[in-house]
C-alpha cells in the first residue's frame, strides 16, 4: 500500500523538474516568432503540471482538492519566474506566471473532471 502511494508522486516530481529545467536554462538569443506565443507555451506545458497535481486527493471536498494543489502549482510557476531573473537571456514576466497559473487551472479541472466521470461510470457498472 505505501509503495503505490509513492508512485502517485514519482510522476508530478517528475514533471517539475523537467518545467525547472526548461525554465532555468541559458537561452542565447530571444526570438519570438508569434506575438505573446511564448504565453501560450507556458499555458500548454503547465496543463499537464494541473492534470498531474489533480489526482493528490487532500481532502473530501472539492474546494481543497482544487485550490492546494492550483495554489502550489501557481507558486511553483512564480518562483521559477522571478528565478529567470538570474539567468543570462532570461527575464521574469507576470504574464509567464498568469499563463503558468491559467495552466495549471485547466488541467485541474481536467484532471477532477475525468475523475469524476470514471467514478460516476464505475458506480453505473454497478447498477
């Protein structure tokens, strides 16, 4: 039992340090080939941060379940942002952080969502 709990955590571990890794590397040359397209990029690759913190089942109610993990998703993102300060080629952006969030917002209602269909699919399998 205490080995599968584990593993629900190898995953999002995982994926933050590939996001820190991405974030915190020495970019040469900033070329931005679509206007605002470097949002978009953040809000694609923290999706997957939200849909992977979803299944951390804190609490029964949905309200904890969805506000910690948005919460220590958001603030990963805005640390990684200031960080970016202190990178050559890199600058921080309230705009990264608000994509960053919008990201791992989306993905925890994705993630809540398909668990709650399977719960109500695995409930009328019984029916």
């Amino acid at each position: 039992m205490q080995v599968t709990q584990n593993r629900k955590f190898i995953l999002p571990i995982l994926y933050l340090i590939f996001l820190a890794g991405g974030s915190l590397t020495p970019i040469p040359v900033k070329t931005e080939i679509i206007s605002g397209g470097d949002k978009a990029i953040h809000l694609i690759l923290y999706i997957p941060l939200g849909y992977l913190l979803s299944f951390s089942k804190i609490s029964s109610l949905f309200l904890l379940n969805f506000s910690i993990p948005f919460s220590l998703g958001t603030l990963y993102g805005g640390v990684l942002e200031l960080l970016q300060n202190y990178i050559p080629g890199r600058s921080a952006s309230f705009y990264d952080a608000l994509a960053n969030s919008l990201g791992v917002g989306i993905g925890l209602i994705l993630g809540q969502a398909g668990g709650l269909a399977n719960r109500k699919r695995g409930k009328l399998k019984i029916l």
